[in-house]
C-alpha cells in the first residue's frame, strides 16, 4: 500500500483544531443515548409493537458498525477531513428525516443515517496522528478517542430535559443543529491531511464485511426478543461466520485490501482489538443500569425516585470525568506507556463496578460510581488509538482506528443485549409491567466486572516497552524509532530538509517508500533539519516529504545496499509553490 502525500499545500492546523474534532465526535456519538429518555414510550410515540420500536435503536447500531470501517479506508484513500465531512453531512440529513417523521419505517431510515456518522470517531484520529507534533498527540488522541463515552454521557441529560419539557422530535432538531455547527466548525478550522495511501477502494471487501456484521450484531441485539435458541438467531450466527470467513479469504488474497488483516494479526493491534471489545461491554452496563436504578419508584424498596432529569444529570459525571481524563492519560503515557494506562484504567473500572455492588443506596452513591468508572473508562479508550497508532502504516490509520472504533461498538452490542436479557429474566411483573430488581442490577455489575477482568487478561499479552538498555528504543513514535535505527547503521540515506531559500526546516516529515509502494520508515528532521533513514534492502526508493507552511515534496534515490549513507538533501518549495518530483 503505497503512502504519498498530495499535491496541495498544507493548512497549518490552528489551536482550534483539537477542539473542533473532539467536538464533532462527541456530536456523533450523541446519536447512542439521544433517544433512552423516551425508549419505553417509543412504541406510543410510534403506534407500533415493542419489538419493531427496538429496531430505531439497533438500526443506528448497525450502520455505525458497518460505516467505521469503511469510512476509515475511504479517508486514507480520499482524504479524511472530506469524509468527516461526508458522515457530518449524513448524520444532519438522517436527524432531520427523523424530526419529520412520526412512524416507524421513516424513523429506522432517519436513525440508519445517523448511525453512519460514527465513522467520524476514526477519521478525527486519523488527522490528529497526521497533522499534530508527537508532543501534543497523545492527549489530542484521548480526547477524540474519549469523545464517545463524552458525548454518550452528555446526552442523557440533555435528552432527558428536552424530552421531560418539549415535543420529543426536538432532539432530533438539535442533533442536526450540532451537526450544522460542527460542519460549519471543521470547514473553518480544520485543515485537510496531505497524506493518502493510494490504491482503489475495495467494493467487495466492504459489501462482504458489512452482510457480516450484519449477520452477527442482528442476532445479538435481537436474541432475546428472538429467542437465543431459535433457528433464526442460530441461522445468523452461522451465517455470519461463514461471510465473515470468506471475506477474510477474499481480503488475504488483495493487494489493497479494505481491512489489512496481516496488520490486524499483529499482537499489538490484535489484542487492542480483544481489549476494547470488553471496554465497550463495561461501558454500556453502567449506562443501562444507573439511569432505571435511579428512577424506578422508591415505593420498590430498592428505586431511588429520581426524576428522568436528575437521573441524567447523577449520571453525565461519566462523560464530564472521562473529558478531564484526556491530559491525564497523556502524562501517564508518557511516563509508563499506553499499555500500562490501558491496564490502569481497566483495574480503575473493575474497582467501580466492584464498589458499586454495595453503593446502591443512595443517589450520591450513583455519583461516585459515575465518576469513578468515567475515570477508568476514560484511561481505557484514551489508551487504545496510541496502541493501535504506534503499530501501523500512517497510511493504515483511518482503517485500523475504524476497525478499533467497531470493536468496542460489537462491545456495547453484547453489551446491550447480554444486560437487556439479565433485566428482562430477572424482573418482578407488577400489573403487567417488567420491573428491574436489584438483583438484576448487580447481576449485571459482575458480569461488568467479569468483562473487564478478561480484557485486564487481553491487554497484559500486549509487546511492552523495549528493554532499558537501548532507551533511546522507548519511543512513543515510529518516526523516533525509525531514526534511532537509521543511527544505528552506516547505510541507509541521510541529508537535510530546506526551504526554498536553503534554510533548514526542523521537525518535517520524511518518509520512505520502497519499489512495491510500502512505507519502509518514516522520521522527523532534527532542529538543524538533519534526518537519517534506513533501508531494509538495496533498490529503488521514493523519499516523500512535509512540512506545515511548505509545500510536499516527493524525491526518487537509489541504494546500492553498501555500509555508505547516500546523501540527499530535501528541498520543500514554498507552500504556494508548484511540486515537483
């Protein structure tokens, strides 16, 4: 997969650019949570069965799925701030067709399309890996990465108030008003990425993993409505696993694969993969369990008596904690490495799970639980795009975080309907009516505490840091890497990065590209714009570099496999400047 750069002049990214992004990630993900406040009235408000009102929930969890992934690849190809504005742009069209609509089969269109938008997650990752300096990443990753269980726990509220106060159509009016305005936003502030990998997207791939997921999340959301027995639940899962096999054949065997699965196999993004599956079971139990806990009627014994506002606002501590948990996660990083902090977070989780089995109470006491589990939620997902980042391609980078982004979304799925099975069968019936009970709550709390558990067991078979005899090794970047072991040969290439007027440019991006279109290294130019790369073979390479305010250069060399460096000095043209190869 060939990894270039465009043509364009790049934007320098502004201050504001951080921002924006978390920003149009915590819009998207409200989209999960917008409509729990009024989940039990959805089949008055639809005149409809129960059992088709669910599909306005699972509708938006199966396009969001299938769109990460996709709208990954497409972002690496086309570029990445293009189709956040795509899924933006889908996202307001489905609000507003929701807004409109009053029955059933327009409402599962409009809440299709907004799904589709959780792409977005991926996408701002990708940009913030190709536009930010290593220093400030990390905590720029776990903010955008954060940005769905922010933007998941903000809504309740909100939702709660809107719905409590005014026709409930208008939450869909004010999902695409914050869509407007986050479009509006990543216009004004975000500059587009120079980097593209090349290749052609591939149809078939995503045709045959989308009937996959399909295939699998159905059954899952569906099975207790279903039965987890029955042909139909049983037929999809087998069917899933057939589709899902003979896509991954299909996939092996292409040279631009949608989902590079060789890449995916490696330890360190498989078992980041294995570990955020269980992160996103554990998010969504809290999310299930705090809001019915606090408003179920006191007269139960066990219910707090909230109202559906101030259960929303006990329980928005869980997305406020996770938001100041970003430049937490980024000192921590920085010290002990995200495998660690992964690991943090998650013992911070099972401690709140744990604790919250006997804090059931009292309304403050859903408080704690919110803030402590907001905490290691917050750890966890912050780790997870630094994992998945630091162990692909640049031009992998959308794809990978779509891939990681859909493993926690299969996470909250399991999620969902695992803990909707414990509360429907451990339920008291009261005039016809299912009624949690606190055993069903802290059934759930376990199996919380379980998931976590295995993914504490996931996240300990991740590579750790290199030994301490070689520190320089210990970098939290592939372009510290790559230039640590440029230093460590006498091949390879060496030079200077320049302006046009031969002045030296510090901290550009050089990167390597072999015969067979390949990043083989990549690396940043020193304060004396000095850069070092080495080659893996002899041969033909293509050395592609940038800068914010210079214009992208790519520049052909070849090496004779000897112990000699060749020299080749990278001149960058002005940022308004033609390119030339």
């Amino acid at each position: 997969m060939t990894h270039t750069t465009t043509d364009q002049p790049a934007r320098r990214p502004s201050g504001a650019t951080v921002p924006v992004l978390a920003f149009a990630g915590i819009v998207v993900a409200v989209m999960q949570t917008l409509l729990v406040p009024v989940i039990k009235d959805l089949p008055t408000l639809l005149s409809t069965e129960p059992s088709n009102a669910t599909w306005v929930l699972t509708s938006t969890l199966l396009s969001g799925a299938v769109a990460t992934p996709i709208m990954g690849r497409l972002g690496d190809l086309f570029g990445k701030r293009r189709m956040l504005l795509t899924s933006l742009a889908v996202m307001v069209v489905g609000a507003l067709v929701s807004a409109l609509s009053s029955t059933l089969l327009p409402m599962i269109a409009g809440r299709t399309l907004q799904g589709f938008a959780m792409g977005a997650i991926p996408l701002g990752i990708g940009l913030m890996r190709d536009m930010l300096p290593r220093e400030k990443l990390g905590s720029a990753m776990a903010l955008m990465s954060s940005s769905i269980g922010v933007g998941g726990g903000l809504a309740l509220p909100a939702a709660a108030l809107v719905a409590q106060h005014a026709d409930w159509h208008a939450l869909f009016y004010g999902a695409a008003g914050l869509g407007v305005l986050s479009i509006v936003l990543t216009l004004v502030f975000v500059p587009e990425s120079p980097m593209r990998a090349e290749g052609t997207f591939d149809v078939l791939g995503a045709i045959g993993l989308s009937a996959g997921l399909v295939l699998f999340l159905l059954p899952i959301t569906k099975g207790s409505d279903w039965g987890w027995t029955a042909p139909t639940t049983l037929g999809l899962f087998g069917a899933s696993v057939a589709v899902l096999l003979l896509w991954g054949v299909m996939e092996l065997r292409l040279k631009a694969p949608l989902v590079d699965l060789r890449t995916t196999a490696r330890p360190a993004v498989l078992f980041t993969n294995l570990a955020s599956i269980m992160v996103g079971v554990s998010f969504y139990v809290v999310s299930l369990v705090l809001p019915q806990l606090l408003q179920l009627p006191t007269s139960t014994g066990y219910g707090l008596g909230q109202s559906m506002v101030t259960a929303g606002l006990l329980v928005a501590p869980l997305g406020l904690t996770m938001m100041v948990t970003a430049p937490v996660y980024a000192r921590l990083s920085a010290k002990y490495g995200p495998k660690v902090t992964l690991i943090i977070g998650m013992v911070i989780i099972a401690i709140g799970y744990g604790a919250g089995l006997g804090l059931m109470s009292a309304a403050w006491q859903s408080l704690v639980i919110a803030v402590v589990l907001g905490a290691g939620i917050g750890l966890a997902y912050s780790s997870l795009p630094a994992l998945i980042v630091g162990s692909v391609p640049a031009s992998e980078t959308g794809a990978a975080n779509g891939l990681n982004t859909l493993m926690r979304s299969i996470g909250t799925s399991v999620s969902s309907a695992v803990i909707g099975m414990v509360l429907a069968n451990t339920a008291n019936h009261v005039g016809g009516a299912a009624v949690p009970t606190m055993h069903g709550f802290r059934v759930s709390f376990l199996i919380a505490t379980g998931a976590v558990a295995v993914g504490l067991l996931m996240a300990l078979f991740l590579p750790g840091r290199p030994p301490a005899t070689k520190p320089q090794l210990r970098a939290s970047s592939e372009e510290d890497a790559a230039l640590e072991r440029a230093h460590e040969v006498l091949g390879g290439f060496r030079g200077r990065v320049l302006n046009s007027e031969g002045a030296p440019v510090a901290r550009a991006k050089v990167t390597l590209i072999d015969r067979r279109g390949r990043q083989a290294g990549a690396t940043l130019s020193a304060e004396d714009g000095s850069y070092a790369l080495a080659v893996p073979a002899q041969g033909p390479y293509v050395l592609a570099a940038r800068a914010t305010g210079h214009g992208p250069l790519a520049s052909s060399a070849t090496h004779t496999g000897d112990d000699r460096p060749v020299a080749l000095d990278l001149s960058l043209p002005g940022e308004n400047a033609d390119v030339t190869a």
